[in-house]
C-alpha cells in the first residue's frame, strides 16, 4: 500500500512538473499587444476581427454628417451608487474595477457598469479633434453584451474630483460612487455601433459619446500620462455605419 502510494505521489509531482514547465514555455513565448512594436498595425495576429471588422471603434465623429436619435436608442442613466472599487494598471490603462456598479438601460435592456479606464488623449475624435483624455465606462448586460460610455475631459481651469481620486489610489480599494465620473448633461451625446478599441476588438459594443467635455487640470493630464500617454487606437472607418445624435 504504502509502495503503491509513494508511486501515485511521484506520478502527481511529474505530472504537476510537467503542467508548471509547459506554462513556463507558454509564458516565455508569448507576445502581447501594446502600443508600440506590436500596436494598433499588428492587431490583427491578437484577433482577427481588429483586422476584418467593418464596425469597429474609435471613430471620427463628423457632426454635421449625424441623424437624429431612434427611439429605441435612447440611454437612461442610473450610475448612482455607492460602491468599492479597486484602482489598477492594467498594463494598457489605468482601470477602476466596480464591485457593484449601477445600472443604464436601452430599449428595456439593462446594462451594469462593470469598470472604467482612461485613454491619454481620446480615442475617438470629434470633427477630427482628439480630447486630452477619455474615461470609457464598460457597462455588460445580463446576455454579456457590451455598452460603453465615453466621457471626455479637456485641460481647463478646474481640477476633476473622481479623476483626482484614481490618481491618487492606483493599486488601492476605494469607496467611490462612478456617477460623479459624468458630465452634468447626460442628456445630449453620440451612439454608434462599434467594437472595444483594444484586442479582440469584437464588435455589436453599444457606443455612447457624450457630448459635454468636462475640465481637467494640467497636473492630472499630467499625471494620468505619467502612467500612459499614447494608449489609443488610430480612429477607424465608418463604412456603412451612420452616427446618431441626441
Ligand atoms: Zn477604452
């Protein structure tokens, strides 16, 4: 008995040697998307759709080229809540991860915030303008799909509270609520159907722009571009798509 399980225990441990080193190979080879040698041009070997998408974000927002809103696009906002929320650099960003965020609904769909991060100058362009930063608010619906809500912020007078908040506690657990994050006009933006702006850029995301640019102070631009200062993806075509504005 004891032969046998001294035997078993020697063929576990080789076993779990042979998982440890094949991930160690796995780690040592493998290549990961960013912004510099293997950006935005070399998405496509991170995920085919990056490439062969035709609906895929950040765009440049012509404003006189919009339509009016559909009905059923219409965004309500229910972001106020008290919630924890851990401050992290994900490698590409600075992301705040909501424990349990609030809700936003579209034609009787709900969608929850699940985290934001920001972008060093805005992914998306407003009649080919970039902002100094955007905060994108990924919101997942009971189905997993996804609504992101764009928040744009200028260099300007006034410092902004929630983003002097995330500077301050990268790598911290916070109590924050994410509605102090938006504009106070929530009433007036852009939507357009589109795809997350980072590998595997898959598509059918909800985009909300909204259209009132907050100021942020030119420490915290500073300081947000500290940590990343060219994480954004060159703005992609149109194609067929058309923006809707409300
Ligand atoms: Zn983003």
């Amino acid at each position: 008995m004891k032969t046998l399980f001294l035997a078993l225990s020697i063929v576990s441990l080789l076993v779990a040697d042979a998982y440890a080193s094949e991930a160690k190979h796995e780690a040592s080879h493998e290549v990961h998307w960013n912004y510099d040698a293997h950006g935005p041009a070399h998405w496509g070997e991170f995920g085919e759709t990056c490439q062969a998408g035709k609906a895929q974000s950040p765009i440049n927002i012509i404003t006189k080229e919009t339509r009016g809103i559909d009905q059923t696009d219409i965004l309500t906002l229910r972001e106020s809540v008290k919630t924890k929320a851990s401050i992290a650099d994900n490698g590409h960003a600075i992301q705040v991860n909501i424990d349990n965020g609030g809700k936003v609904n579209v034609d009787g769909v709900d969608y929850t915030l699940v985290q934001f991060h920001f972008h060093g100058l805005s992914e998306e362009q407003i009649n080919g303008k970039h902002s100094d930063l955007v905060a994108h608010m990924v919101h997942k619906s009971a189905f997993g799909s996804l609504l992101v809500i764009a928040v744009l912020f200028d260099e300007g007078k006034t410092s902004h509270p929630m983003v002097q908040t995330v500077i301050g506690n990268v790598g911290k657990t916070v109590e924050i609520n994410p509605a102090t994050l938006l504009p106070k006009d929530i009433e007036h933006y852009y939507h357009f159907m589109g795809s997350l702006t980072t590998p595997p850029c898959s598509e059918n995301v909800k985009w909300y722009v909204l259209k009132e640019v907050q100021s942020v102070s030119k420490e915290q631009v500073t300081a947000l571009r500290k940590f990343y200062d060219h994480n954004y993806r060159p703005v992609q075509p149109l194609n067929t798509r058309v923006v809707e504005s409300k």
